[in-house]
C-alpha cells in the first residue's frame, strides 16, 4: 500500500515550535528525508512540508514517536481539503477521502478531530465536539471505518471550520490521548498538581508491560526533591516503598500512606544503603547536574529505573536536551549498560521536560 504523505504534523505547546522544527529536521536529517518547516510562534502547530512526497508509513518510521521531545503528537500529512461548504462539511470531507481511498485497502480504526492547543483556537473544540460525530457517521457509512485496533487512525486538523489537513498515524506509535492532551484526573490525597506529570509519564513514556512489572507492591522508590509529595504519592499508591528525600515537609495524606519514609537531606549527596528498583528526581537545577546526577545513580549500581525532569533554559532548548542525553548515554555506554531513553514535553510540563530511563 504505497500511499504518499506530503509531510507531518506535530501538535506542541505554544512556544516550542522551533523546538519541533529542530527535532523533526535532525530526525529526517539520519534518513536522508528533506523538507521546510513552518510552524508560526506560539502557534501550538508544526507543519513540515516534503521536498518531494514518500510513503507515509516510511515517514512515520523514521521519525517514530517515542523519538519525539518536543512533540505531543505527529502525524503523517496526506493533504488539505479547503472550502468546505457550512451546510455539508461532512459530506465534502468523507468524498474526499473515498475518492483518495475507497480503492485501497485502507481503513480507519478511529477517527480524531484536532484543533491547536492555543486560547485563540479553543472555540473550535466546540464546534468540533458537535461536529465530529456527524463526520464519523458519515465515513462509517461509506465503509471506510475499520473495526479493528491496529488499523491507522484518520486525523483530521482543522484550523478554521471551513478547511481541514488529513493524515495518519499508527496507534502503537502514536500518543495514548488525541492531540496529545492528557485529561487525567487528580488522585484522592494529592498535595500538589504535579502529581499529574508522574501519573502522565507512566503512561506517555512506559509500555504496558513495563507498568505491569515495575509498578507494584514490594519494590523500592527513592523520590529526590520530592515534598510536597505528590510523585511519591503516585508511586505509594501503587504499592511502592518510597523514601522521599527534601528538607521541605510532605503532605500528610501522603505520610498516611504508610508506605513513605521522610528524610531530610541533600538530594544530590544522599545514597541509599541498598539498591532500588526506582529514582525518580525532580529537584530544579541545572539540566546537566541533574544528568550527571542519574549517570550517577546507574553507573554505581544504585537504581534500574528513573522518571526525571530536566529544566529547561530560555535559549536553546532543543540542543540542551540533546546535550543531557548525549551525557547521561555516554556514562552508560562506557560501562556497558544497555538501557532505553525516552524523553517528552508533557501536556503537564512546562519550562522541562521529563525523562525515563530504564536498563534493559
Ligand atoms: C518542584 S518541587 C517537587 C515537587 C514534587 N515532585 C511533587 O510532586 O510534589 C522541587 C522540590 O525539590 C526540593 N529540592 C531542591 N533542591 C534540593 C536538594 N538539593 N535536595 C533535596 N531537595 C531539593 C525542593 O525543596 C522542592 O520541594
């Protein structure tokens, strides 16, 4: 199924559209892929346009999701469908489409219309809310909805509501939520909203498998920087031992679990007495002390797993990460400790971003 895709689409937080560019150029860059990027400041939206079109399932491997930082969520970019009429969007939108697909054997396993995570743009999700259901109905019909998981999902971007870009992405390599907003609900007993950007890493940056072996009753956590306590209540919750390391107190719910130890020290010259099976960190320092930080940790034997943020500085962002990488990979290398990396700009993280590295 050759079907050419034109480009990508990546959601973001405002702000960090360059960021976007700089990553979807260096992914493309090691495939030999080229192209322009336009992604307007504070826009919220990244389009990288082809120099010439390739096979959209060949553009989305090379550019695979859980590789993406600064993106919240990718798409391959099939085309744009414009003047859509207002008393027959549906019906234009889903001709379109037949005529482009109905002869090949792609279907949709699901159906998602996206708008830019901006102020300006919120009045779309409205219209979109109503608007969607029409929309699926009428694709349904024409039998180009696929009742199946593993089939592509159709996103369908609408900057105005009269016209729209279409493309597709793989949901085993896409983001767990549209758009890449998480809408996670605050847990009963948590101090503090960051709580969120933990229970939104496990699921963002951990497989099912990893969650189901590592998050649970009997192992060990070590939370550095971790008052009021809102990621070690996550871990708590889940059965984990935690000892929370801050000279800031922690929240009493989260002292009720009976599952946390509160020391009082220095996060970045504290060590446990034994192994544990996870660090996480989330004291605000300097990104490359912090990376330096948990090399550390994993050189010495210490911990087999860590979610951690990095803090980011005003100006060059994109190479600050990529420079906390390269050292945190260096250090483990050099001893032979194979291991993952996955790095995300959460929906819950603003100036950093978190990171779960696990050997492997
Ligand atoms: C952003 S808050 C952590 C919030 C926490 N993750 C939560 O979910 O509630 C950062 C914490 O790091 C602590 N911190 C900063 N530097 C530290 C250090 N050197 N040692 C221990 N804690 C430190 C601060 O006291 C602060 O409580």
């Amino acid at each position: 199924m050759n079907l050419q895709a034109t480009g990508l689409i990546m959601h973001c937080r405002a702000g960090f559209e360059s960021e976007v560019g700089a990553e979807v150029l260096a992914l493309c860059g090691r495939h030999d892929i080229t192209g322009v990027v336009h992604g307007k400041p504070d826009s919220a939206l990244v389009r990288f346009a082809l120099a010439k079109p390739c096979d959209w399932a060949h553009l989305l491997e090379a550019v695979p999701f859980n590789d993406c930082v600064f993106a919240r969520e990718r798409f391959a970019w099939m085309g744009s469908i414009s003047d859509l009429p207002e008393q027959d969007r549906a019906g234009v939108i889903v001709n379109h489409l037949v005529a482009l697909y109905a002869k090949t054997p792609l279907r949709f396993g699901r159906m998602s219309c996206e708008f830019a995570d901006t102020n300006e743009a919120k009045e779309m999700s409205g219209f979109l809310r109503r608007f969607a259901p029409h929309l699926e109905k009428a694709l349904a019909k024409k039998g180009m909805l696929a009742m199946k998981a593993e089939a592509p999902t159709l996103h369908l971007f609408f900057e105005t509501s009269s016209a729209c870009d279409f493309g597709l992405s793989m949901p085993d390599d896409a983001s767990p939520w549209p758009m890449g907003i998480a809408h996670l609900r605050m847990p009963i007993g948590a101090p503090s909203r960051s709580t969120l950007k933990m229970s939104e890493a496990f699921f963002a940056l951990m497989s099912e498998t990893e969650r189901a072996s590592t998050l649970r009753a009997g192992l060990k956590a070590v939370d550095l920087g971790a008052a009021p306590g809102g990621w070690t209540l996550q871990f708590a919750q889940r059965g984990v031992r935690v000892t929370a390391i801050d000279n800031g107190p922690l929240a009493q719910s989260v002292l009720d679990t009976g599952l946390v130890e509160h020391v009082r020290a220095d996060g970045f010259t504290w060590r446990p007495k034994q192994r544990v099976d996870w660090m996480v960190c989330d004291m605000v320092e300097q990104p490359a002390r912090v990376a330096a930080l948990i090399a550390d940790w994993f050189v010495t034997g210490r911990c087999r797993r860590s979610i951690f943020n990095l803090k980011l500085p005003m100006k060059k962002r994109y190479a600050e990460v990529e420079k906390c990488r390269a050292l945190i990979s260096a250090r483990l290398d050099d001893e032979g400790l194979s291991h993952v990396m996955r790095m995300r700009h959460l929906y819950h993280d603003r100036e950093e971003i978190t990171v779960y590295l696990a050997l492997v």
